[in-house]
C-alpha cells in the first residue's frame, strides 16, 4: 500500500516515515509541505492513504479528495479538539493525535486505507463513524451545512452563514442525515 506524507513538520515527517518504513506493507513516500507536490504526488502516484499536519483544514481536504477521490486522508494532529476532528471526519478525512503510540498510528494508517472513519483525540477519545455502502459523498454545500450542525448552530444562523435560505438548510438535514 502506498503512503504519501504532505503538509507535515519536517521533524515530524522523519519520525512518521521511519515509523511507518518498519510495516513492509507500506510504501511510504515523502512529499514535501508545499501543497502543489502533495497534489502531484496524489495524481501521480495514486496513494492509498495521504498522511497531512494539523494544518489541514476541511477545506484543504476537500480540494484533495476531489484531485482523488480514492485517496482516504488521515491527519496527524497536536492536541485536536473535539470539534475540529467532526469537522476533519464531515470533509472525508480521519483525525488522529500525534501522541498515538507507534503502534497505533500504523494501526490508522491501515484502518484509513480500509475506509474506517474515525477521530481519535489526544485524551484518549475515540469517535468512530460508519456509512452504508453504496452511498455517495455529500456535496460540499451539504459538507457546509454540516460543519455548522456539529457545531449545534440553528438553521437560522446556518442559513446567515452560508447566504442560504431557511428552507434550503432543512432540504439538506435529511439528506445528511441519511
């Protein structure tokens, strides 16, 4: 299985590699912080998994999984709160502490790749999110509307938001829902 690690300290990205090179069943490839290679290198290498810092946003995951689609996205985060990994999972990637033991990082790696969805927090806190085969991704204006639902917004605050009508927000629950 291929890895590409972007968007990651430089001292952090040696330890991940030399982590992750001890599995024989990776191929792990270093590409650098600059988004423009992390972008080749899913286009032209098409990895299973793309490891990302805690500067990855929803956004930055978004634009990556549309070059890819079959890409999954795990993120290595300092201390990621709550909030920030429901948003992470919402744009399709995973959220993991960068205090995980070894162990369990290679474990998320592999979990990522199968397509599991989860957040693991730096207390300990495991989230994990399952989805029905067959379905398709949320469009991004559904992915939106959903970051502001985690964050118990009314749908009259998220409609102002998102410069949606009331109405448009309700159409868009129950699809998210499902």
């Amino acid at each position: 299985m291929t890895v590409v690690l972007g968007r990651l300290d430089a001292i952090v990205a040696l330890g991940v590699a030399a982590l992750l090179r001890d599995d024989r069943r990776l191929r792990v490839l270093e590409c650098g912080p600059a988004d423009s290679a992390l972008e080749d290198a899913l286009q032209q290498l098409e990895p299973q998994v793309a490891i990302l810092g805690e500067t990855a946003e929803p956004t930055i995951v978004e634009r990556l999984l549309s070059i890819r689609p079959q890409t999954t996205i795990l993120v290595l985060a300092h201390d990621p709160m709550q909030e920030h990994g429901m948003r992470l999972l919402a744009a399709g990637a995973n959220c993991v502490a960068r205090n995980a033991s070894d162990i369990d990082v290679c474990a998320m790696v592999h979990l990522t790749a199968q397509g599991k969805r989860f957040f693991a927090g730096a207390n300990g806190e495991w989230i994990e999110r399952s989805y029905p085969m067959g379905t398709e991704r949320l469009t991004k204006r559904q992915r939106e509307v959903l970051g502001h639902l985690v964050k118990d917004e009314p749908y009259a605050a998220i409609a102002w938001a998102l410069h949606i009508s009331y109405r448009t927000v309700q159409m868009h629950v129950p699809r998210i829902l499902e």
